[in-house]
C-alpha cells in the first residue's frame, strides 16, 4: 500500500478507496482531504462516499458520473480524469450551502496479480476558478 508519511504530508488532498463498487470504502485519507471535504473531526475509515457526503438530489448527476468513472478506472486500469463538476457540499455551522465545484484524479494501485486494489483520488476544489470564469 502508499507509504503512510507520504500520504500524510502530500499538500494535495488524497484518499484511498477499495474497489468495491458501488461502496468505494474509505481506506486511507489525509488532512488536506479532510479540509476541502468539510469533514475534518470526523473517521472516515472504512466509510463510503456517500456516507459521508448526504445523498443530495442537486448532486446527483455528478454523483453518477464519479461511480462511473470510478468502475472506469477498474476496468481500464487506466487514470482517469474528471471533469469539473458541482458538487455542493453541506455548510459548515452558521452558514448556507454555497455552490462548489470539483476535479479529481483517479488512479489505479494495482496488486501483484495485475488486478486494481485501490484507487488513489486526487481531489481539488476549483470553485474560485470557476466563479472567476463566470460559471
């Protein structure tokens, strides 16, 4: 598996998923992750991603298309690149819900046999890029 240190210090927001589609459990993430999720305080080991993130009807479409390109990256063993997407996340205490706006890198960590064991998800908040582009 990545070297925990590493993970750890990386300033990009990391997290490791198993390949148990539809779940993508939570294996492994680090602090930077935990801050552009708006999940810092809470374990996420060996939850989903739709647990930790409330099934929103506004988020469905880009919900979808991460599933898919998620089974994408096990099937091809190929990274794959999502497209910016809203995906509005739940505010923090005292405020409202704001538009938010992700892309991510999802790369396969294949096992000995070939086979994809995980997948390392590189996320970044491109809201400000997006509002300064008028989106």
């Amino acid at each position: 598996m990545l070297d925990d240190e590493l993970f750890r210090q990386s300033a990009e927001p990391l997290i490791l998923l198993k390949t148990d589609s539809p779940y993508f459990t939570i294996v492994k993430y680090n602090e930077v992750f935990q801050i552009v999720s708006r999940t810092v305080g809470m374990d996420l080991t060996g939850k989903s991603m739709p647990e930790i993130h409330k099934w929103n009807s506004d988020n469905e479409d880009s919900a979808l298309l991460i599933h898919d390109l998620l089974n994408e990256v096990i099937t091809k063993k190929e990274t794959v690149t999502l497209p910016a997407v809203r995906y509005d996340l739940p505010a923090l205490p005292g405020e409202q819900v704001q538009p938010s706006w992700w892309q991510a890198v999802y790369e396969p960590v294949l096992a000995a046999d070939g086979s994809v064991e995980y997948i390392l998800c590189i996320t970044r908040d491109i809201t400000a890029q997006m509002i300064a582009e008028g989106k």
